[in-house]
C-alpha cells in the first residue's frame, strides 16, 4: 500500500520529502445503534480495514490534500490557505470538507498552524458502507496534525474534535461513537463506550471459533441533511415530552419500564417509537457487553437479532437489502448474530460466523441474495484492530 502511495504522493505533490505514515481503522459497531446521540452506551470495536495516509510539512504554508480513492482524474491537489477555511466546499471532491473541518475546529480551539502540510489519503473502506470512512479520515487528520505540528492531542481529544467538525463543519448531527471507537480501539478487544460521560472500558473480543464477517449492501447510504438528522430531531421532540414530567437528560437515563411508565406524555406516536429504539438498544447493548464478557455467545447473538428488529421496526432505518441480508443470516446455520451496523439507509450487516462455516455463508447469501435484490453483495472477513496511529517501519 505505502509503496503506491509513495510514488504518487511524489508525482501528486511534486515533493521528494520522505513523509511519515500514519493509518486509522474504519470501525464495525457490535451493538448499541443510534444510541450514542442520544446519551446511551455502544459496544463497537476497531477493523482491520482503513484509510492510509503519508504526510509531510510542505514550505508554502497550505493545507494540499489528495486522495488516491476520489481524485484519480485530477492532477493536482487541492490547495487552501488556513486562513480560508471558513466553511464546507460545494465542489466535486468533496471529500475534503472532513480534513478541512478538523483544521477549522483545532483552530478555534487554538491551534496554531505555522506550517504547510502535504497530505495523501488512501484507504480499503468501501465508501457509503457505514464503515465509518468519513471518521476514519477525520480521526487520522487529527493525528496527523498534532504529530508534525506538536499539537499533543490525546486520544479521546481527537475524537471530540472530529465529532465536532462532522456536526458543525460538514453538517452532519453525528454522536461520538464512530470517533471514538476509529480513535480509542483496541486490538482484540470492544469498547463499552458511555456516550454520555465518556466512560469507556475494554471488553475482550473472544469469539471462539468464529469470525466477525461484514457484508456490504452496496446500497449507498447519504446521511447528511437527511432522515438521520430527522430521527435525531424526533428522539429529542420525544425528550422533551418525558422532561414535562421526568428530570432526565437524554433518553437513554430511561429503563425500558420507565419509557413504558411515561409513554403516555410523548404525543407523537412515531417519536415514541424511536425512543423505545433508543431505550430498547441501550439496554441490549449492556446486556450484550455482559454475555461477551461471560462467554455467552448464545445470549450476544440473540440480542443482535433483535438490534437488527428494533432498527427495522421503531426506528426505521433499514432498507429492504439490509433486511434481506439479515434475514439470510439469520436461516443459515453457523450464524451467531446478525444485524445492521452503522447509520442505515444502506450499508453493511455484521454476522458473527462459525470459521468453518465462513467460505459457504459467503457463497450461499452472496447467491441468494443476489436472486432477491438483483444488487451483488461485497464481503469482508474481519478482527479487531488498534485505532489511529502513526507506522513505525
């Protein structure tokens, strides 16, 4: 990978400097979906896929950026002045409002940027699969800055910052979750992640004899001032409902007796079902950190199902393919779990699947899948990984 994206960091950048390397995972919720928004716990955990970057300070004092996976048709990289960063750009590669959003919020927060910065991205995350691409980069861009510029941004820094260029840069009313777990992942492990204090701990991801394998839809998800904002702004209609009678501060303070005790003051039957999403998932994503930790996998992989229920039925972010997918897992013997992962509206499942059993699930729902939906189905064999971090060769 790096010896590729050397030759063209060289052409692309016309620069003979030997720039660093860094990398950040993308990131595959387990359980807990559309919770962290609204103050609740996931269990998510870092991939081996990712996006790549090489860096290196430039003598022009601009921000070049280029990717390798969106700009091939270009020849050039995309050039800005720090002190032109205002706002998101309306422009073909658009890609670059994320990179751009960190540089915008670290230099609200104080960061002085005293030094241009070439930077070449290059990744193996399928784009629009819910892998968390757009995170990736966000976090990567984090430590990139604070590595050649001495920021000494910590880990669960990066992840507020990115958050807060996705939410008030590039216009999506994302939680940390995605942030968090690309940033603070761990290597063999999950991440018992609190959304509301930021509590975190580590839950040792043994699976036994199986294999977490995502499945990509290949149905393209756009979340940005669509229906994931709009959920957002239903749960807190029905948040604010339940505080007429309830001190409480998101909806995940709720047990699922307690959303059930004061259902009767949310007035709108749809923003009710998506708090007992929130609250529902909540709870499964405890239960769930539970029985990984106990070695119940029966259990792990039961609430999955129902994730994949809850998401389906009360909050209504699946598409007709993800229900597909879930439910071809669901039949095929050798499957613990399966559920979609990510914001919706497209994207992947995450199955927990028997090893010997991996090659035949792969072929059997990529088939029928295929017969069903007339889409072909992408798959990707996975374990945990460390979050974003510069490579050491």
């Amino acid at each position: 990978m790096f010896e590729k994206m050397q030759e063209t960091f060289t052409q692309v950048f016309e620069n003979n400097s030997q720039p660093e390397k860094f990398f950040a995972p993308g990131r595959v919720n387990l359980i807990g979906e559309h919770t962290d928004h609204e103050g609740g716990f996931v269990f998510p955990c870092a991939i081996d896929f990712g996006i790549y970057a090489l860096a290196v300070k430039n003598s022009q004092k601009k921000l070049r950026l280029y990717s390798m996976n969106f700009d091939s048709r270009f020849n050039s990289p995309i050039e800005i002045n720090y002190e032109d960063i205002h706002e998101k750009l309306s422009i073909v590669r658009s890609w670059v409002n994320y990179p751009l959003g960190v540089a915008h919020v670290l230099k609200t927060h104080g960061y002085k940027f005293d030094s241009g910065i070439d930077i070449l991205y290059a990744g193996n995350l399928p784009n629009g699969a819910g892998l968390s691409s757009s995170a990736a980069i966000e976090v990567l861009t984090v430590k990139i800055f604070s590595e050649l510029l001495n920021f000494d941004i910590d880990g669960v820094s990066a992840a507020k910052f990115s958050q807060e260029a996705e939410n008030n840069f590039v216009g999506m009313r994302c939680g940390i979750m995605d942030q968090f777990a690309v940033s603070m992942g761990k290597k063999d492990h999950a991440v018992l992640l609190n959304c509301s204090t930021l509590e975190y701990s580590y839950a040792p991801l043994n699976l036994g004899e199986r294999k977490i394998v995502i499945t990509n839809s290949n149905v393209p998800h756009s979340l940005v001032g669509s229906e994931y904002n709009l959920r957002r702004q239903q749960c807190e209609n029905a948040l604010a409902d339940i505080q007429t009678v309830k001190k409480i501060s998101c909806l995940c303070d709720l047990s699922v007796n307690e959303l059930d005790e004061y259902s009767y003051c949310i007035k709108d039957p749809v923003n009710l079902r998506r708090a007992r999403h929130a609250v529902s998932e909540n709870s499964r994503a405890l239960r769930a950190s539970e029985a990984l930790k106990n070695g119940d996998l029966k259990t792990f992989g039961r609430l999955m199902n129902a994730s994949h229920v809850s998401l389906r039925d009360d909050y209504q972010v699946t598409v007709p393919e993800l229900d597909t997918l879930a439910s071809l897992a669901w039949n095929f013997e050798g499957v613990t779990g399966s559920r979609m992962t990510g914001g919706g509206f497209g994207g992947c499942t995450v199955s927990i699947v028997d090893n010997d059993k991996v090659d035949e699930f792969i072929r059997t729902v990529g088939n029928q899948y295929e017969k069903l939906t007339g889409r072909t189905a992408s798959f990707y064999t996975t374990g945990s990984n460390d979050g974003a971090r510069k490579i050491i060769c």
